[in-house]
C-alpha cells in the first residue's frame, strides 16, 4: 500500500484532533513535494526540445 493511501485510510478512521491535524500536514506536505516534482519533470523535457 502506498504512504497516502495509508495516510487517507488513517484519516478516514482518525478520531484524536491532534493526530488528524498531523496527517493532513503530512498530506499536504507530499501533494507540494509532488507538484514541485512535476514542474522540475516538464521542465528538463522543455529542456531537451530545445
């Protein structure tokens, strides 16, 4: 299983304030790490048209 399918299974059934606060951070912080990834991607491939 990959780490935000379990990071959203955990939310799903979370029930401490403080520990669902933690995962949506932790969610958050992957969704930027991923969209900074992609842009870095499109760029080298922009890159190498030219």
């Amino acid at each position: 299983m990959s780490i935000d399918r379990f990071i959203l299974r955990k939310l799903n059934t979370c029930q401490e304030e403080h520990t669902c606060a933690n995962l949506v951070r932790l969610f958050v912080i992957r969704i930027r790490k991923a969209e900074i990834a992609e842009e870095h991607d499109a760029a080298y491939v922009l890159s190498k048209l030219n």
